[in-house]
C-alpha cells in the first residue's frame, strides 16, 4: 500500500457527509503531524478533490468528486435500466423511488426518483444507509451470505428508537425478504419515514441491486396496489438486465 494515497483516501473519507474540518481535526484524527496533513490536503485541493471554505480554515469534499462520482454511476447498468422503471414507479405510487447496491457493507442509493408532487426534495443520489437499517440493505442482506456475515459480525448501530439491532430477529426478516420478494421498514433509519424495498437481478439470475418506494410513516402499511407497483418494476428491470426469472431463485439466495 502507498502511504500517501492511503491517507489521502483517510481524509476524504473523513470529510465525507458534508463534514467540515481544519487541519489541527484532521490530523488528531489520523494520528499525523498537522504539516504532514496540510501537505496532503494541499495536494487534494489542487486537484479539486477538496475545498476550503472561503471564510475560514475548514476543508470540504471538493466538486471533482462530483464528476468521478456521476461517471461511475454513468457506467453501472443496472441504473441505466432502472431509471425508466423508477419514474414510472413513482408516478404511479407518488411516491419517491430508491435503487441501492451495496457499498462496503452499507447500502449507497445510486438513482433517486423524487415524489411527483412537486414538493422540495432533497436528491439522495449519493447517500448511504446501514444496510440493517433499510429496507434496500435488508433486501440486498437476504440475498447475499457474505454481505450479512460482514454487517451481522459487528454491532449494529440504533439509528431511531425502531432500529432492529438483534441478529436473530434480522435473520428472520431475510427469510421474510426471500419468501415474499419484498423488504420493509418502518422509521428505522429515519423518524417519520418508511420504506418497502424489492431486489433486482442480473442475467445469471444473481441480485445485484435493490428497488424501494419511500413514504411517510403516516402512510404505513404500504397498500397492495403500492406493493404491486414495486413488484412489477423489480421485475420489469430484472427483465431489462436479461434475468432468467423472477423472484429470485433459491438457488441465488445467500
């Protein structure tokens, strides 16, 4: 491993979630001379990989992040089959619509269809969630054994009062997630909002990625009608990535 790459990487990692430190931070953080860190950052700067904020002494994730971000999302397929299905999906629902892969044990929303009512929505495109905690990280968990072993092996984080934290009780929603198809969640990473989520597969047959609809939790449960929508998108961009067929088979479970 290249020393300077490896804590160049540490740092963006630390300014990740619009966080906003000094030098004096960063390197308390990772255990460095503040001069060794300055350096780095400096260097990160002239590329544009990160930003000092004009009025004071704190870095931020810099704009050519953005750029290498939305090339690597112009290159995954799945979202490119997606986006048609999604929109249909939230018009049909009025509902916001969310695609997920997993990303270093954690779920990261890679597409985001916005509610089509015309109220002022935050894009989530970007965003990352504990898989434990999303009703896309509990599809995508179910279906892939290494991925659970990974995020089961350690504790699991309380993110609202409604976290699911216990292993055995996670391990029952997976069996849940297999026998229906579908993923639910209700104020466990957000107070106020649930989500019902429903895996995607490739052309072996394999999920590759997860598909939900986004409501109030005021609107909890989720209405059939809601739930077919979301069944016939999984569906239809599994379809669209050449899986043989769907719901999953048995033999892709994890």
């Amino acid at each position: 491993m290249i020393q300077s790459i490896d804590r160049a990487a540490k740092i963006l990692f630390l300014l990740q979630g619009s966080r906003r430190l000094g030098i004096s931070e960063l390197a308390a953080a990772l255990d460095l001379p503040p001069s060794t860190v300055h350096g780095i950052v400096k260097s990160l700067q002239a590329h544009g990989l990160v930003a000092q904020q004009p009025s004071g002494n704190r870095y931020v994730l810099g704009p050519a992040l953005l750029k290498l971000s939305s090339v690597y999302l112009d290159t995954l397929d799945v979202r490119a089959r997606s986006m048609r299905w999604m929109h249909e999906l939230s018009q049909r629902t009025g509902l916001a619509s969310r695609l997920g892969v997993e990303l270093f044990g954690e779920v990261i929303v890679i597409h985001h269809d916005r509610r089509p009512d015309g109220s002022e929505q935050m894009p989530e495109t970007g965003v990352t969630i504990p898989s434990h905690a999303s009703a896309l990280g509990k599809v995508l968990l179910a279906y892939d054994a290494a991925h659970a072993g990974d995020a089961l092996s350690r504790p699991l984080a309380s993110l609202t009062a409604e976290t699911t934290t216990d292993p055995g009780v996670l391990h029952e929603e997976f069996e849940r997630v297999r026998r229906e198809a579908l993923g639910f969640e209700n104020e466990e990473a957000v107070i106020g909002e649930a989500s019902v989520a429903a895996p995607i597969c490739d052309d072996e047959g394999d999920v590759i990625a997860a598909i939900a609809v986004v409501m109030q939790a005021g609107e909890w449960p989720p209405t059939d009608a809601v739930l077919n929508n979301l069944r016939e998108a999984a569906r239809n961009v599994s379809r669209d990535l050449g899986a043989p067929t769907w719901p999953p088979r048995i033999a892709s479970r994890g």
